[in-house]
C-alpha cells in the first residue's frame, strides 16, 4: 500500500471518455463529467455539477526564475459547490473555491487562491489571476482580465473585454501589489481599464472604453480617458 486514496464517487455520476481521476477526489451525486476531462489530485466537487470537455480541475501552479509572485508550496484543494455549470476547455487551479450555482464559461482560466461567491458567472474566455476574491452574484463577462489581489463585491457587473492591472510600475519591482476594489452594485462597461489601486465606489458606473487612473466615488459615472465625472 502507498497511502493513496481512492476517488469517491457519490450516485448518478455520468462519465465520459478517457476521463482521468487522481486520488483523494471526492465527487457528489448526479455529477456530469465530459470528454478528455482531467481532476487532480484532492479536488471536492459538491452535487448536481456539469462539467464540460477537456476542463482541467484542480491544477497546480508553476513558475519561473523571472515570476515576482511566485505560487505557494501547499494549497487547499480545489472546492466545487453543488449546481455548478463548467464549461469546455476550462483550466481552475489548486486553492480555488466555487460557491453553489456558479458558472464558469468555456476557455475560461481561475488561478490559485482565488474565490468565486454563490451564483456568479465568470464568462467565456475570462482569466482571474491570483489572490482575487468575486463575491456573489456577479458577472464578468466574455474575455475580461481579472487580475491578481483584486476585490469584486456583490452584484457587481464587468461588461466584456475589461482589463484590469495590479503592479503600478509594470514589473520594477518597487511597487505593491494591488489589484482594483470594485464595491457592491458597481457597472463596469466594455473595454474599460482599471488602473491599480482603485477603488470604484459602490453602485458607480464606468463608461464603455473608460481608462480609470483614479478612484470613482460612490453612485457615480465617470467616463473617458482618462475618465472624469459626467456632470
């Protein structure tokens, strides 16, 4: 024996082909899993979740000599809620947690250390990068960059193709990292950039296209480059 767990399945999971399991994982009741579908090691996916083709769960992060942040040693495993929508060709890592009802569109990514409130949608092609929380019931739509040490409130919407950035000095090495706070209720519009630091004021608005280099205060609409209040 070499101490290795085996999988537990709950009843009513559906396989497709050459699914891969590691040891350890532990799935719920009326779970769906596609084609070509790999779950690393220790993952927990709660019941009545659809998984979609050539998703990876529970992948481990790697970095260089170059990577300033570099990935943790030890992560918890990845946490799948119950009711949880995933679709093709996703990669979520190690140390993420998914609340109940969350939807993951296809090509999306979820690096570590990152948690997702009930109910949210993370949307097609959409990458959030490290040490983020998403709280519930928000949407980040269709290939919105999410970067690292980044708070999203509830209720918060982020229209597509929103970049956001966390290190002021594009890697010096001489600033702290710090990801934009969006607060609750906040829009974002398509193709707006927020800058690091930020804090966008809860029930704000961002125009489409918007390059944010200040904070907006609460109840606000602030468009433009760099964007300024409407008056």
């Amino acid at each position: 024996m070499d101490g290795r767990k085996e999988p537990v399945y709950g009843s009513g999971v559906t396989f497709g082909q050459h699914v891969v399991i590691e040891e350890d994982v532990v799935i719920g009741d009326n779970v769906t899993i596609g084609n070509f579908v790999v779950i690393k090691r220790g993952t927990r996916i709660g019941s009545g979740v659809q998984i979609g083709d050539l998703t990876v769960l529970g992948r481990v992060p790697f970095a260089n000599k170059k990577m300033a942040l570099k990935p943790p040693a030890e992560l918890d495993p990845l946490n799948i809620g119950s009711s949880v929508k995933i679709g093709c060709s996703v990669v979520i890592y190690r140390g993420v947690t998914l609340g109940d009802d969350v939807l993951v569109g296809d090509m999306a990514s979820i690096r570590e250390r990152v948690s997702v409130g009930e109910s949210s949608i993370i949307g097609r092609s959409v990458v959030v990068e490290p040490k983020t929380a998403i709280g519930s019931r928000v949407t980040v739509q269709t290939s919105s960059y999410i970067t690292s040490d980044m708070i999203i409130e509830d209720q918060v919407f982020i229209g597509p193709c929103c970049s956001t950035s966390n290190d002021k000095y594009m890697g010096a090495g001489n600033y702290h990292h710090q990801g934009p706070t969006i607060k609750f209720q906040a829009r974002i519009g398509n193709n707006a950039t927020l800058l690091p630091g930020i804090t966008i004021g809860e029930h704000a608005v961002v125009g489409a296209g918007a390059v944010v280099t200040k904070d907006v205060p609460p109840g606000m609409t602030y468009v433009g480059n760099p964007a300024r209040p409407i008056k």
